[in-house]
C-alpha cells in the first residue's frame, strides 16, 4: 500500500467521521448495483472505504476507495446500453462523503486551485494530476457504458478514475470497453453486472515530493449477465454469463486479455492484496435455473 503514514492518524480519523454512504452495510438503493445486493469479498483493509457514487440525488454505482493511496480499488456498476458516446462537457467531482462529517453525500465539483487540506487527506485532487506526462485519468466505471447524461457524468469524479499510462488507456483498453459495449448491447438481455479495478505495486505519482497517487499495475475486469441471448454465436456465448479480462498498465506489453472470472480472481489472489476467500460476484454469477454449462457442451455444433 501506498501510505503518507505522517498523516494516517489524521486520514483514519476524517474517515471514521464520514456519513452518509461512506458505509460497510449498503441502503437498499445502492445494492441495486450489486450481483445480488452482495459486495466483492476478500478485498479488507482499513483504508478501504465504500462510497455510493450519488448524482442529482440518486446513487449511480458503488467504488471501494483507498483513503491511503488515493484511488479507488474497484467501481461496481450496472452497464447500461449505449451508442459509447462521451460527455465531455462535464467538470471534475470529488467525493465530499470522504472529507466532512456533515457534507452532503452529492459529489461536487472540485475547486480550480487550492484545494481544501481536508480534502486532500483522504482523496485525490486536480493537482495530482496536472504534472503529470506519463499518465491520464483512466475511469474505472466508463461513460460510456453509461446512457443516461447524468449517468455518464456521474462518472467523472476523481473517487471513479486512477493513473492510466497514455498508450495503454487510448489503445489496448479503450478497445476493450468497446468490445465489452457491443457484446453486452447485443446478447445481454437483462441486467449486466460490472466490477472494474486495478492493482499496485508500490509506484507512485509526486507532488511537493509527497506521494500521492498509487499507480495501478494491472487493470481488471468482469461482468455478470445471468439473462442473455442464448442463440448468439457460440463465441460469445461462452462468455455468458461472466467473464473477465486483465491488462498491464504500461506502454508496452499491454494487451488486454480475456479470460473466465475464475482464472481472473486466482491472477489477483498471486499478484495483489486479496485474501484467498476473494471472490468477485456472489456465487460466482452462477443461478440455480442456468442452463449455461448444457450450453457450453452442445455449442460447437451450431456455430455461426
């Protein structure tokens, strides 16, 4: 972990004094963004906070944040079908559920300059970025996988997007999330479940030669779409109804490649915090009615 440990006594407490959202136990209305109302398990540190991401009064996904590194772990979000247009238009939002005892639980948009101490304790800010050549602020939940406009500028706020290396986010996985995009628009019929995070190795981003931002090593994701098409092509039916994919954040080497969530989660539990009971949808995205593996036998006979 990437820790400012001069200042953990005071992260650890504007922490525990945060309200609203910024709790273990999800009101009804933020599980809606959750495989079964159930959060990822075996991610537990005591910088790891969990914020329902609300925009104009309602919650739009779940991010589990690092207080200490000032990123976020993962976003958990429901994809929504969309043409993958960007809103742009949108300022930068910091979490004020992170900062105060009794901020409002709406994120804000961050000042232009001189940040709040208080609010840079426990999150990112503009500043953290703005010397920075190597990397771009890469969102964890993508607007667009988002349709409505204030989904997709629910998304653009500092507690949603970590250090991305350039060439990484503009190439191998941008085209990733736009795979993702078409594949969920055409063969997920209900809801599609999405976990995306990132791991660290130690590196950080500097500023006043404070570190600041951790630098994710690899980016992770997995979806879960229990109701699909089950006449699709037999490739993309075997990616129903989870599957994930991991790729290197760095300008070289970074392909993103697609696997199941099972070898996903076994990739995170050798290379990152997890513990072993780390598991990312509940039951592994698998119902009692699933006709998923009968699927998997007799498929290649029917290829299109």
């Amino acid at each position: 972990m990437i820790v400012n440990r001069a200042d953990q006594a005071l992260m650890y407490l504007l922490v525990v004094m945060a309200g609203a959202e910024v709790q273990e136990n999800l009101s009804l209305r933020c599980k809606q963004f959750l495989y079964m109302g159930t959060l990822p398990r075996g991610l537990e540190e005591k910088s790891f906070q969990t914020i329902c991401q609300f925009y104009e009064g309602k919650p739009r996904y779940v991010t589990l944040y690092d207080t200490f590194s000032h990123i976020p772990v993962y976003s958990a979000y429901i994809f929504k079908r969309s043409d993958g247009s960007k809103k742009a238009d949108v300022p930068w939002m910091y979490e004020p559920q992170l900062s105060t005892a009794s901020g409002s639980r709406e994120m804000q948009q961050l000042p232009s300059e001189n940040a709040p101490k208080t609010l840079e304790a426990a999150q990112a800010v503009l500043d953290d970025y703005s010397e920075s050549v190597i990397y771009e602020r890469g969102q964890l939940n993508p607007d667009e996988h988002q349709a409505h406009p204030d989904d997709k500028a629910a998304t653009y706020t500092l507690t949603n997007v970590v250090p991305q290396v350039r060439e990484f986010h503009m190439g191998p996985w941008k085209k990733h999330e736009h795979i993702i995009r078409r594949r969920l628009n055409n063969y997920c019929r209900g809801a599609a479940y999405v976990v995306t995070g990132v791991t660290t190795s130690g590196q950080a981003i500097r500023r006043q030669n404070i570190k600041r931002l951790g630098v994710p090593s690899y980016f992770w994701s997995a979806y879960c779409c229990t109701d699909f098409d089950r006449n699709s092509p037999y490739s993309e039916r075997l990616k129903f109804p989870a599957f994930a994919s991991r790729g290197l954040n760095d300008k070289e080497n970074n392909q993103v490649q697609e696997m199941t969530v099972q070898q996903l989660e076994d990739f995170l539990k050798r290379v990152t915090y997890v513990s072993g009971s780390f598991q990312i949808f509940y039951d592994n995205c698998v119902t009692p009615n699933s006709v998923n593996h009968a699927l998997r036998e007799d498929g290649p006979s029917d290829r299109v």
